[in-house]
C-alpha cells in the first residue's frame, strides 16, 4: 500500500513539478514518509531494468530518460493521458522509440519476463500507435480524425491503440485552436494519449492531464550520453576519456557563463514601444535568450571529434558547432574559456573558421546537422553562391511569397514536395524564409531518421577453367523520416547526401520563440 501511495503521489504531483519545486514538495514529503524519494526511485529502476535490459544498443542511462519510460510505460498501460514537457534534446522522442519497440509484437513476451523478474505482474500488449504531427496550421477536425482512428483499434482486444500527439505546443499557437477538442475527449478517454512538447500547455489542458516536466540536468547527462558514445564506438575512435572531460568543461562553463550573465545581453530599446507591442512578445523575446546552447549542439560536437582531430590541435569542431552565435557576450566567453582549458594561440586557430569556411565544411560532411544561416540583409545569402559553396546544378532553392495566390496551402504542398524530392535524390535544398513549412520538416530538420536495413542477394557464375558460383549479401541503410502537413503524414526516405540550408533574417531570428 505504501508503494502504492508513493508512486501514485509521484506521478500525479511530484514529476509534474520542475526540478527547484521539486526539492520543496520532498521535504514536504517526508514529514509523512521519511523515505519518500528512495522508494519512488527504487520504482523508477524496476521498470528502467526492464527496458534496458532488451537493448541491443548503448544507451545513456540519464535520470530524464528513466523517468520518461517509467512515466509513459504507467500512464499507457493504465489509459491515462500524459503530456511529456521538456527541452528538446532531453530524450522524449528517444525513450518514446525505446519504449514502442519494446511494446512491440516480437518483444513483448521478453520484456513481460523480464518486468516479472523485478517483481512486476502487468498483464500488456502488444502497442499500435496513430501518428499526429502538430503545426501551426492543425485543424480541430484532424487532431478528432485520429482518435477516432485510434478509437476503432482498440475493437481489436490483443492489441493496446494509442494516439501521439507530436510537437503539441505548436498546435496551441494555432489560429485554429485544435487543442480544445481534446477538452471533451479527454473527459473518458478510451485510448491511451502522449503528447510531446518543448514548453508548457494551458491549464485547461494540463489539469486534464498527467504531466511530466522533464528535468534539464545538464552536466550529469552530457556526461553520461558522451561516455556512452565512447563506450559504443570505442573500437573506431581514439576518443579518451580526457577528450571527453574536456569537451564537458568547454560546453558547462559557456553554458553557465551566458546563464548568469542573460542580465548583460542586449535588449531592444522600448523607451518608444509601438502600439501593438504586447507583453507576451516580451515573453518570447526572453524565451529566446534563455537556451543559448542545446544539447544537440554538444551531441554533434561529439560525433564530430570522435573521427577528426582534438580540439588543442583543430577547433573546426568547436566553431562549426558552438562558434555560430555572433553575441558579443557569447564569442567573449568562448574565447576565454577556450583559452583557459586549450591554451594561448586560440584566437589564431578560431579566425581560421569564419562563417564562410563553417558552412562550407558543413555543406561537405554528410555526416553533420543541417546548416541555419542569419542573414543582416536580404541578400546576403548571396554570397554562399559567389563564393561557390551552393552549386546551381545540384541545389533547388524555395523562397517564400508575398503574392495573395502564393500563399495557398497548394503552394506549401508543392514546396513540401520539392523538398520531398531532393531528400529522395540527394541533393542540396534552400530554404528561403519559408517559415510555412518549417513546422512540417520538424523530423528532418532534427535529424529524426527511422534506419531500415535492406539486404541485395547477388548470385554470381564464373564460367572457367574452374566451374565457381559466388554469393554475396549486401546489406545497406536506408533512412526514413515523417513529413507531416496538417492532419497528413508521410515516411520520406532520406538519401545520406542530401542537404538542408535554412536561411533565415536576424529580425525573425530574434522575434522567433523556438532556439
């Protein structure tokens, strides 16, 4: 019974609350149960065993990631509808992935023993999940479509239907306003509900459903997820623990530097605010400021060193990750920090890497993220084609339209399509303020690639002096990704060579909430 309580307390109060609250509901806590977080935690780790356990490949076990699968593997199992909140990069798509593999059909029966072997008798099965992948333009009618999609699996009893609401905070901006469906929905769901989102709901949402804040432990995670890279690939990199470390140190200090200092960095001037200025532009314009680096950034910084030389001795892999940022307050705090962990001669070393030269190498490696270019001026962009970074005859380039027939959904579907096109081609694709699609690339852009493995059977014969006939298997990766508009979606294959370039203005930059 006591166990029984505490989960019950942690799922509904304790994980809903962020990380400094946190502290203050323990304490609170254990007035009642001196052991109020042991247990909650000892729970966590029954259910984490369980799933890491059917892993074939090395995962990072981060406190966020434990959490979201004990969280998520609870609320679908029992039809409670969650929505999981955290900043991207901290594992929701990831353990979302693990835990429907999991679920599926052929490991069911193995994690069904292995949860038995912690003690836990849960009768489950197998999950069928109905994709939404939300924007600004979602409509009420789309997100109703698939629950009631959803709806009619569950009259299949051996299977357990669930309806994922992907990017749900950006169907909440939408002028359409599709969430408010769900406030009916939700009353008796029949189904099970996960949304994903980078920022809080309404409260009209929230208090209909389990929330889980995710916590941002910055440090010990990317700790973490780095040993595990190294731990994985140790066999193809002469990546040290060392390295590792001082990658860490880099990342820590520069995020710490510009958290402590978002007082310092400059503001607009509002002693003359326009009429139409309102505060929740205020609002963004801060939210902007407050996640200077992602966790991404430093995932990309570790594959990159894995494979190319260290930091003391190129910082190619610095700049083109952590360099792109023009703040004054941010290149001075880089340049310090660089200089107390690598040594003098550090300013030489990052004027070798302008911009130009980042996004050149950028534009060759196949293996790195998309490219974002700011532009001062509209026509700066230009010089990526003066200086022959973007080649006419393999790049396509898609620039938004003021025209009133441009501004059709038709026109977005085509854009989509071209971009569809080049994925599928591998070629280089420009995206010219087109902020009516982006929302829709959301899986690419992030680099969310489901790998398919595909096996050609090759049967030879040699006619010679000696009869021979030779086999071969040859297995290559093929990669997909989601593209989604509206209430539609689509798995896109992704050629390895294909390239996005977003380009985008300073003034959208700024005014923009999303990092």
């Amino acid at each position: 019974m006591k166990q029984c309580l505490v989960v019950s307390l942690g799922i509904c109060y304790y994980f809903r609350l962020k990380k400094s609250e946190r502290k203050n509901y323990i304490k609170e806590m254990s007035t009642k149960t001196e052991n109020f977080l042991d247990i909650l935690k000892k729970e966590m780790k029954k259910f984490s065993e369980a799933f890491y356990s059917l892993n074939k490949e090395i995962i990072a076990k981060t406190e966020a990631l434990e959490e979201i699968l004990f969280m998520l593997f609870i609320c679908i199992v029992t039809t409670t509808p969650i929505v999981l909140v955290g900043d991207p990069g901290t594992s929701k798509t990831l353990a979302f992935q693990l835990l429907k593999d999991r679920l599926s059909e052929p490991n069911i029966k193995e994690l069904q023993k292995n949860l038995q072997e912690q003690g836990i008798n849960l009768k489950i099965k197998p999950l069928h999940v109905v994709y939404f992948q939300c924007t600004q333009e979602s409509k009420p009618f789309g997100i109703k479509e698939r629950w009631e999609q959803a709806q009619r699996h569950s009259e299949d009893k051996a299977i357990k239907p669930m309806l994922l609401l992907d990017e749900i905070g950006l169907a909440e901006r939408s002028k359409h306003s599709p969430l408010k469906v769900l406030h009916h929905l939700l009353e008796n769901p029949g189904i099970s509900l996960v949304a994903l989102s980078n920022r809080p709901l309404d409260a009209a949402k929230m208090n209909r459903v389990i929330v889980h804040q995710i916590p941002n432990n910055l440090k010990s995670d990317i700790e973490n997820i780095a040993n595990a890279i190294l731990k994985e690939n140790t066999k193809h990199t002469k990546f040290s623990v060392n390295e590792i470390k001082l990658l860490v140190r880099i990342f820590d200090k520069l995020d710490k530097s510009m958290s402590k200092n978002e007082q310092t960095l400059p503001k607009k001037d509002q002693t003359s605010p326009k009429k139409d200025q309102t505060s929740p532009k205020k609002d963004q314009t801060s939210l902007c400021k407050e996640n200077w680096l992602g966790r991404r950034d430093f995932y990309a910084l570790i594959r990159y060193h894995m494979h190319h030389p260290l930091p003391k001795e190129a910082l190619e892999g610095i700049m083109r990750n952590l360099g792109g940022c023009k703040n004054e307050n941010f290149q001075k705090y880089l340049t310090v920090i660089l200089k107390s962990e690598i040594g003098e001669g550090v300013l030489e070393l990052m004027n070798r890497w302008g911009s130009l030269k980042c996004i050149e190498m950028n534009l060759k490696d196949e293996d790195c993220r998309h490219c974002l270019v700011i532009c001062n001026k509209p026509y700066s962009w230009q010089l990526l084609l003066d200086q022959n970074l973007l080649p006419y005859e393999d790049t396509v380039f898609l620039f938004e339209s003021k025209f009133a027939s441009d501004t059709a959904t038709m026109t977005s579907y085509d854009h989509l399509h071209k971009v569809i096109n080049c994925m599928e081609a591998g070629k280089k694709v420009v995206l010219y303020n087109l902020k009516s699609i982006h929302e829709c690339l959301y899986d690419m852009l992030n680099q969310r690639y489901r790998k398919n493995a595909q096996s050609v059977h090759v049967f030879v014969l040699f006619y010679n002096y000696i009869r021979a006939h030779i086999y071969y298997i040859y297995t290559y990766i093929e990669q997909f990704c989601r593209m989604a508009m509206e209430s539609r979606s689509k798995e896109c294959m992704v050629v390895k060579q294909f390239k996005c370039v977003v380009i985008v203005s300073e003034q959208d930059m700024q005014n923009s909430v999303n990092h």
